[in-house]
C-alpha cells in the first residue's frame, strides 16, 4: 500500500472526507511508521550498510552523516582496507579517557555524541594520514508522502491502517472502537500491537539461520573471553 492508499483506507472507515483530517491522518500514518522503524527488532527496516566517513589529520573525532545518508545509530564501525575488515571495538566514554593512546590505525572508539541525523565517534587512536572507516547504521527514515510505500513487507502495511483508526477513534472519544486497534497497556493488545509483533517474527524467522552468542567474538579486536 502507498501513504495515499494508507491514508484514503482510514479516512474510509472513518467516514472523514476534509482536508484538515486527511492531513491530520497522513501524520499519524509518519508517526506510527516512524514508531514501527524505531521499535526493537525493527532494525532492519532502516539497515543501511557501508556507510563511510574519511579521518581528519590531527582529529579524533569522526562524523558519520555529515554528508549522504542521514544516521541515527551506528552497529558498527569497521577498518575495510584489511581482508577480512577490522572491526573496531566499541567501549565507553570514560574507559577511553582512561586509557593511553593507541597507534593508527584506531582498534576502538567511543560514541561522542549523537545528533539528530549525525553520530560522531572518538577513535583510540590520532589519524596521521586521511582514511575511510565504514560503517553499518541505522538511517533516518524519510516521510511518507503520495506513492511511497512503507519500507516493510507489504502484507504488512495494515499495520499502519490500524495504529492510526487507534489514534481516530480515541479522537472520536470512542475507546471500545479504540482499543480493537491500538491498545499498548491491555492484555488484550489491540491489532496494532498484534501485527507489529507479528512482522517481528516474520523479519527474525528463517529456515537455516545458524546463530549463537559470542559467535563473532573471535573477530573482535578486543574479544570477550568466554566463561565455562
């Protein structure tokens, strides 16, 4: 479905046919989205892997997001001029201050801040040359709008028809209709919190996914040791 169709379906339901409510209801369908992209165990909704950002001579600091896509969160940082690419190791603020500098290239970083569509890192290390390091991040998602569609599975995409009749019906002050669609704090969640859960599963579920814990602490460049 596109935000038009999303948009139009609600309205439908609703019996709402104004300008003012079709634009009222084409935010509530950004706001959910952007509730399902943030949500845990939606990461893959707004993945973007190889995202670079070239070291400063001198600086410590490096921004990823100034220029191309919009980052929200790192995953990871890696060094891809070595095969296979060097993972860097995230540690805290205060573990970085706390510890002497290492030699270029960097092995760690810490987040330094994190900014409405920038995330800046402190490396371990002081560039003495320019170079890239990529990363895997979580991107800011862009509006809706016309024909886009929402970045998920669209078997899916009713689950934006339902948080926003949820949002509807409470502005009607008709919780019973309400609490069918959107309700977070009932045991009885509503169809909302039902088809979200179950997008969940359908992304996390596969046939042959072999994965345990600490299986890629092996690569790290400061691995955790494992505790028998």
């Amino acid at each position: 479905m596109t935000f038009t169709e999303i948009v139009a379906e609600v309205a439908d339901r609703c019996d709402l046919t104004s300008a003012t409510a079709l634009t009222r209801i084409g935010r509530e369908v950004n706001e959910r989205y952007r509730w399902l992209a943030s949500s845990v165990g939606f990461s893959t909704i707004q993945l973007v892997p190889g995202v670079t950002a070239s070291t400063t001579i001198g600086s410590r600091s490096l921004v990823f997001g100034a220029t191309g896509t919009p980052v929200e969160k790192l995953l990871t940082v890696y060094n891809a001029a070595y095969t296979p690419p060097q993972v860097l190791g995230q540690i805290s603020w205060d573990q970085m201050r706390n510890q002497s500098l290492s030699t270029d290239p960097p092995q760690q970083y810490a987040i330094q801040t994190m900014g409405d569509h920038t995330v800046t890192i402190y490396l371990g290390s002081t560039p003495a040359t320019v170079y890239a390091l990529t990363a895997d991040v979580l991107a800011n998602l862009t509006s809706l709008s016309g024909t886009n569609a929402p970045a998920f599975a669209e078997d899916y995409h009713n689950i934006l028809v339902y948080g926003v009749l949820g949002s509807e019906y409470m502005r009607m002050e008709k919780p019973e209709l309400a609490r069918v669609y959107d309700n977070e704090s009932d045991r009885t969640p509503g169809l909302f919190q039902t088809r979200a859960a179950q997008l969940r599963y359908y992304i996390a579920k596969s046939a042959y996914l072999d994965i345990y814990q600490a299986r890629t602490g092996g690569y790290s460049p400061f691995p955790v040791p494992l505790v028998s």
